[in-house]
C-alpha cells in the first residue's frame, strides 16, 4: 500500500521490416508506457511516423471540431456503429453538412445582433416622438439627439457663438432630448461640455417615406421574430443532425486516435536504416505477457528485454534501478533478479542477435538506456483506499521512490471529519450523498469524492451514536444510551468540560499524526544513511517529543491547568484516567531532547533552525478539531433552539439545556422541577409552540438552516480536515510530481471491431 506497483523498463529491438506488426501488438495488448528517445546513441535518430500518419491526424482534428460543433457527448452513442469502408469520405460528407448548418447559424446570429443593437438604437427616438427624417438632413439647422439635462444643454446653446436660434424637445422620462440650432454651426463642443451624449441617428433607407420611431421599431421586431425563428429552424436541424451523426463521430473519433497513436508511435523509437529500438516501462509481472505476445506476432524476428528493475535494497529503502539480464533472442524467458539481486547485462540491446532479420547492428551496442526517463506510477492501493488516491493526487502524484500516504489518508481524514460533525442524520445524509456520486456519475475525480463522503459520513456517523446526537437533538443518547452517551460534545454547560477535553485530545491527535509524517520522512531519508536520517528527521521528532513532554511536565509552571495539575482533562475533567502531568525530572529531560533535536537540526541544515517552533505552532493547528466541532455543534443547536426552544435546568455539573419536544418549555418551567432538578428559564419559547403562522416559519429554519449547518460542514470541516492532511501531515514528508502510468494502446467503447 505504501510502495507503488514494481516497474521494470523494457527494450523492444528489431528490424524495421516487423516495426508495424510490433507497433500493432503492442498496441493491442496495452501494457507499454513508451519512453521518447532522447538522441544520445551514435547513428541513431527518432523514427518517422507510419504512412497516413498526417492524413488521420486532420481528419481526427476536423471530427473533434465536429464533435464540439454539434455539442456531441457520450450520451449519444448507440452501440458500436460498424464504420464504413471510406471513412474519409464519410466524415468529409458530415463536415459539409454541419459546416453548411454551422456557417447559417453563424450569418442569421449576426443579423440577430445587428438588428438587437438597431432596436437599442432607436428606442431613445421612440420616448421623442419625432418622425426619424426630421432629425436630419437639415442644410440651415443643425440637430442632435441624446441624453442629458435640459436646463444646461438651453444653457450651453445661449453661450455657443454662431447660434441665433435654438429649440429643445425633450421625452417625459430618460432625459432624452433633440436640440435644433439655427443657423448650421457646430455645436458638438458645447454639448459636451453640458455633458450631453448624444446618439446616432438610425438611417432608414433612400425611398423617402416617413416613418415614425414606433413604426421603425415595429418593423424592426418583426424582423426580429422572424430571424429568430429561422435561427430555431437551424438549431434543429443541427440537433437532428447531431442525433443522426453522433454515434458515428464518437466511434470514428476512437478509429482515428487509434489509427494516429500508432502511426505516430515510431516517433519514439531509436531507428537506423534496418533497425529500430523501443523502450518503455510497465508493471513487472506483465514483462512475460508482452514478450510472449510479441513472439507470437514475429517470432525471432525481435528481441524483447528487460532492461532493469526498478526495486528497493534489502531493508526496502529506495535504490537505483538495477539491471538484470535480458532474454534470449526473439524468446521469452524469466527477469532475472527478480529478488533484487545484482546480475550483469548487456543492455539487452545486441541487434547482432537477430541474424534471420538481416539487421545491421551499427551504433546497436550502445549500453546506455535510450531516455533518462523515471518508472511511471501505479498506487497499489486495495479497494477502500482507492477514493483517497484523488485527494493525493490534488497535491502531486507521488514519485515513485515515495511512500504514498493515501493509506494514512483514508484511516486519518475520515476521523478527523466525524469527531468535527459527529451526528448521525448529517452522517446519513453524507453516506446518502456519497453514493449518489459514485453511482450517478462517470467522472474518475467525482466517483473518488463520493467514496471519500462514504467514508467520512459513516465515520460522521458513528461519532454521532458515540455522542448520542441526531441533527443536534440529544435524544439518540437517551434511545442507545438511557440517557447517558459516553461522550458528550461540550457545548452545554454541563458537559464543558468536554470541550477543554477535546483541546487536549486535539494536541495529542497532531502530535500521532506528525509522528507519522516525520516517520515516513525519517524512513525514506534513511536510504541516503542513518546520519542523514536523524539530522532531517530524527531532529524534529526529538524536538516535538521533547517540547511536548516539557509542556504536559507543567513547562516550569507556565502550562495551562488542563494539561497539568489536579485540573487536567486526565483527571476526571473528563477523562478519569488520573494522570495530572510528568514529573518535573522527566520534563527536564524532555526539554533536553528537545536541545539536542535543535542542535541535530542546525547541524544539518542551518537555515531550518529558524523554523524550530513549528514542532509548537503545527501540533497547536490541531485544536481546529475541537474548534470546528464546537462551531457545528452551536450552529445545529440554534437551528434547533429556534424551532423547538429550550428550557434550562440546574444540575450539580452547572446548566442542562433542553430542547421543548414533548411540551413546550413553558410547560416546564411551569412544572417547576424536571428529574428532581430545578427548571431556572427558558431560554427560547420556539416556533413549534407560537401558533400555526410561527409553526410555518419554523419548519422552514429548521430544514434550511440544517441544509445549511450540512453544507458548511464539507467546507469547514472537510477543509479543516483537508488542510491538516496537505499543510501540517504532507509538508512533513511528500513532494509528488510522480509520472502517471499511461500504456501504450487505447480501449475501445464506441467503436466496432469490425
């Protein structure tokens, strides 16, 4: 689970004359990630792409931008059309036709605009009321139309020079107006500077008639309309076409990316006149079912080898490949160094072997690998574990000599999550919600998130019966419990305790859950040596335990009394476990190992020193546990209070609230006593009990504000939970940036094999 899938790296040699039918089984049995040739051995070059290798590229390109045209998708394929002969021409005729559609749609769009914007146009002209051809051709008076404010337009026409006359009519509303001066001057100046906009305009044509803002506006929606319906025509026809063509683009689409990767598959081999070398990488136990397909197909006609296994040393450190023997030519026989032994190779690279092929062999004998490419990753993660691989690969696909924490995600995240909701409607409803998207949709990412929401609402949950809450309401723990669930969330005065609890059990959780990210650090440091190990690693685990064990030994009086002394959460404020701190001699040593951690840390890397107190700062990021639990905890009990109200009792712990499900709370405080204690006050009557109208209102809080408390749970909780894992657990161990693993071949689902 920690250690991905073991790689090998393969080298595939033989004459050109069989280069096809190579590309051709491997391609079929889909096992190879392909390395590029890098240009590094003597009288080698990259190869050429098979012929037709253009041709099927365009044509792929134009089905795609069909495809994106008529808005195809998976849901419009039916079986497995079987494709004709000359699928060229078959898709030369498609794109005819959508282009020809494509290009009406385009035309009868931009008449729909430019009619939209001749209506915004002319709109301000109908508030007027001026027939259009009296707002122009004037050769004695000049005229404008526009909006502005009348009084400074009058104004600005008394102060232009030139202008005898001058008039203004003005709409009822929109400040629309027409300025008419007399004789012609320019009085564009002046206008501006009564801060006038004027409009253009519209032109109606040259025969003369007179038509009025109403009437132009008319015609122009009939215009309008009838645009309109021809462009509804259109799409209809696209969508017909699209329902008629869909399958067959969808399945042309995968014929032709077949065709293409394999055409274009020699791009990555080492060629020479007679010869070509592939190399690539798929999993180790599948390195016999490549070799033994490809004999099938060309017998000792190539040479297949395995160059190298990429392992781990005897203490499962991560190592440098190590080379291993190929196999006879052209046959196929066990790696060996399966066990990660050491064994001698030739590189697996001895064109000279394949005599039946006539394959020259200069510049064949190279012994160094084709490309300095790294082994693709496969998580080797069971079932349960395989949603979390998403939530890691947000961050980076981890490399391959990495631990891949997706484990620790799956036991860690989930936890964190229920302890912050812990109520089993919410943890219900979040298993309901998880399995709806991995059932309803097809989306890798999307499918990953519903198995994670599993999880996290079963864990929500099972910390809800543990709490004894039902959407807020405590009568789960009266049902399970008889009334006294073992643990309490902390918000009611009775139980408070509990949230000092949480504050502590919090630090202790960060504490666990750096360990194990400094572990893993310390682990994989450890293949560089010991030394190395303790001085990046080693030192921050001695500085946490040691700080930490100083703090919980009282920190020479300066901790807080919940983690040390007769007041600690450990001494029955909750947990009555009797432990009230160390002993003032261990938090001394404590405190010397965390010197001796800080001086390792300084030793090892001097500029890290400075960070010394992230081993404080990050075990305390870990109190948004109890923070987030509290914040959901009092946002449900107030949609809850709202609703049903609260009444309050006096208990030797200090206040009981209760919420008025049975009675109102009235009802009990006016009964006075309730179990023997004292009801003091109602601390809200609720909705429920204030007549049908409040009754009404009520339910409506109460269901959308526990939507809401459900909805604010995935983004302060899930991200609360999700920082801890990337910022505090990550940071501590994981850089990603490992190669997915992507074979060389293509699965099928619309396409017929015939």
């Amino acid at each position: 689970m920690l250690r991905p899938e073991k790689m090998g790296r393969v080298s595939v040699t033989g004459s050109k004359a069989v280069l096809d039918d190579v590309v051709e089984t491997a391609h079929d049995l889909n096992l190879l990630h392909l390395t590029e040739y890098d240009g590094g051995w003597e009288g080698f070059e990259p190869g050429n792409p098979s012929e037709g290798a253009d041709r099927a590229s365009e044509a792929l390109v134009t089905v795609r931008s069909l495809e994106s045209v008529l808005g195809v998708d998976e849901s419009d394929a039916e079986g497995q059309p079987v494709l004709p002969d000359d699928l060229y021409a078959e898709i030369e005729e498609v794109r005819e036709q959508v282009n020809e559609l494509d290009d009406r749609r385009d035309e009868l769009t931009e008449e729909l605009r430019s009619v939209a914007e001749e209506l915004d146009a002319v709109r301000p002209f109908v508030q007027l009321g001026i027939d259009l051809d009296l707002l122009d051709g004037y050769e004695n008076l000049s005229v404008a139309v526009g909006e502005g404010d009348e009084a400074a337009v009058r104004s600005a026409m008394v102060d232009q020079a030139g202008v005898d006359k001058h008039e203004t009519f003005a709409s009822e509303e929109d400040d629309v107006l027409a300025v008419f001066a007399y004789p012609a001057v320019d009085i564009s100046d002046a206008l501006v500077g009564a801060q006038f906009t004027a409009y253009e305009v519209p032109e109606l044509g040259d025969d003369g008639e007179s038509v009025s803002p109403d009437q132009y506006v008319q015609q122009l929606e009939q215009r309008h309309r009838e645009l309109q319906s021809k462009l509804e025509t259109v799409e209809d026809q696209l969508d017909d076409l699209r329902v008629e063509v869909g399958g067959f683009l969808l399945a042309a689409e995968e014929k032709l990316a077949v065709q293409v990767q394999k055409a274009e598959a020699p791009l990555s081999f080492a060629t020479t006149e007679n010869a070509f070398v592939a190399e690539g990488w798929l999993p180790y136990d599948e390195y016999v079912e490549l070799a033994e397909g490809l004999q099938e197909a060309v017998g000792d006609h190539v040479d297949v080898d395995l160059l190298e296994v990429a392992d781990y040393n005897e203490e499962g450190h991560p190592t440098d490949s190590e080379d291993v023997a190929g196999g006879a030519a052209g046959g196929v026989g066990e790696p060996a160094a399966a066990d990660g032994g050491e064994v001698a190779s030739d590189g697996g690279r001895d064109l000279g072997r394949i005599a039946e092929a006539d394959v020259a062999t200069d510049g064949a004998g190279a012994d160094v690998a084709m490309s300095h490419s790294t082994p693709p990753v496969i998580q080797d993660n069971p079932g349960p574990v395989k949603p979390f691989e998403a939530l890691v690969e947000v961050i980076n696909r981890p490399k391959y000599s990495e631990l891949d924490p997706s484990v620790i995600l799956f036991l860690t995240f989930p936890a964190f999550y229920g302890f912050m909701i812990g109520d089993l409607g919410y943890g219900i409803l979040y298993m309901l919600l998880g399995g709806a998207l991995m059932t309803q949709f097809d989306s890798d990412i999307i499918r990953s998130l519903g198995g994670v929401g599993v999880l996290a609402g079963f864990f929500t949950a099972i910390f809800g019966v543990l709490y004894g809450e039902f959407f807020g309401l405590h009568q789960l723990g009266e049902i399970v419990w008889g009334g006294s669930p073992p643990i309490h969330k902390g918000l009611i005065p009775e139980y408070s305790d509990y949230a000092l609890g949480w504050l502590v059990l919090s630090l202790l959780a960060g504490i666990l859950h750096l360990t194990i990210g400094w572990i893993f650090d310390f682990y994989e440091n450890l293949s560089h040596g010991f030394k190395d190990a303790m001085l990046e690693s080693g030192s921050w685990l001695m500085m946490m335990f040691g700080l930490w064990t100083w703090i919980f030994a009282g920190a020479f009086g300066s901790a807080p009394d919940l983690i040390y002394g007769a007041d600690s959460v450990f001494n029955g404020q909750p947990f009555p476990l009797g432990f009230t701190g160390f002993g003032p001699t261990v938090g001394l040593v404590g405190l010397g190992v965390f010197f001796v951690g800080l001086i390792l840390l300084v030793a090892g890397e001097p500029i890290e020193g400075v960070e010394f107190l992230n081993v404080l700062v990050n075990v305390l990021s870990y109190t948004r546990l109890a923070a987030v639990l509290l914040a959901k905890a009092g946002m449900a009990f107030v949609v809850n209070l709202l609703f049903f109200g609260v009444w309050v009792t006096e208990t030797e712990s200090g206040p009981a609230w209760h919420f008025g499900i049975d009675h109102s709370p009235q009802y009990y405080l006016e009964q006075g006593t309730y179990h023997g204690h004292e009801v003091t006050e109602v601390m809200f009557g609720g909705l429920v009990h204030g007549g049908i109208g409040a009754a009404l209102g009520g339910i409506v809080i109460l269901v959308l504000g526990h939507l809401l408390v459900l909805a604010l749970g995935v983004t302060s909780a899930g991200l609360q939970a999700v920082r801890l894992e990337y910022v505090e657990f990550f940071g501590k161990f994981y850089e990603g940036g490992g190669d997915e693993y992507e074979p060389f071949g293509y699965e099928t689902r619309f396409a017929s094999d015939d």
